[in-house]
C-alpha cells in the first residue's frame, strides 16, 4: 500500500506489512497496526537480514520516506490494543494460546527494527499516546463496557510502561478473558 503526501497534510492507517509512505513538502500523521493486526501477519519464517540494502528495499518491510516536511507515527491506545486483541480471540481467529505464542515471537523480532524510515531536511517522530490519553481511552473502554474493572486497573498500571511490558500484560488480560 503507497500513501502520498505531496504540499498538503495528511492521515492514513498503516498496514502491517508492505506499507510506504512518501512525504514532501508536506506532514502526515501515520495510525500505527494493533498487535492484533501484526500477529495475524507474522509468518513462521525468520526475516533474513542480509545486509542495509535489503533491508531499505524489501517489499515487506514499511517504508517512510520524508522530505522538506514532517511524518508522525502514532502507536494506538492500550484500549485499542485490547480491544483488537480481544476480537481475536472471541471469534475464533486464534486460542489464547496460539495468541500468546505469536505475541512472544512478535516481540523478539521487533526488538529489531521492523521499518525503514528515511528523513531528509524534515522530521520524524514515533509517538506513543501519552498517559492522560491512555487513562481516558480506558475509562471511557470500561464505562462502554468494553473492559472490566479489574483489566483497567491491570492496564492502568502499565499506561506509561514500556511497549513490551504492556504488551506481556495485554497478553495476559486477554488470555483469561477466553
């Protein structure tokens, strides 16, 4: 999927894999995929790293590209996080297990980088919400019923944590909801 920004501004939904976006002379605010988009895409199969220009020229990989302008990439909410998760599991998609099993491989293979992003004369910024965000996402989750008090008081906790330990406990919350 290709998404241009060319003198203007601009929002879109990044896809897990294969996604490039092209910024000039403009700004653009990218909606990073939940887990539960990125599990679904994992393959079995280890990414080859075979050196920088396989890895700046792979297909699969997203791609950012920035020039004279501004790119932001935003993380979704834990509420989306676990909403997201949740529906894996509910309609059948995957057993907690299997989600689990898929969160942990995710997770050691992101600690290398999963995208490309190239700025020139610009800026790039990878943002996660902040914990006012994250409080106020949950609450309005829990008052909407989409989350029980006691997973809100788990995810509350870990609000300004790092990624990978919300991730552990999103796991975890979604695991005993099956």
């Amino acid at each position: 999927m290709f998404h241009y920004t060319i003198f203007a501004g601009s929002e879109a939904q990044m896809s897990p894999k294969g996604f490039t976006a092209v910024t000039l002379f403009g700004g653009a605010e990218l909606k990073r995929p939940t887990l539960a988009q990125r599990v679904l895409t994992l393959e079995d199969e280890e990414p080859s790293s075979d050196g920088w220009w396989t890895r700046l020229t792979d297909p699969s990989r997203n791609t950012v590209l920035t020039m004279f302008g501004s790119t932001e990439l935003l993380q979704p909410t834990l509420m989306e996080e676990y909403s997201a998760l949740r529906s894996l599991i509910s309609t059948g998609v995957l057993t907690p297990a299997d989600l689990q099993t898929r969160l942990r491989t995710l997770l050691a293979r992101e600690k290398k980088q999963d995208m490309t992003t190239i700025t020139l004369f610009g800026a790039f910024e990878d943002t996660m919400p902040s914990r006012k965000r994250q409080l106020k996402a949950l609450a309005q989750g829990e008052k909407a019923g989409l989350i029980p008090p006691n997973h809100r008081q788990r995810l509350d906790e870990v609000a300004d944590a790092a990624p990978a330990n919300g991730v552990e406990v999103l796991g975890q919350l979604v695991a005993e909801m099956a």
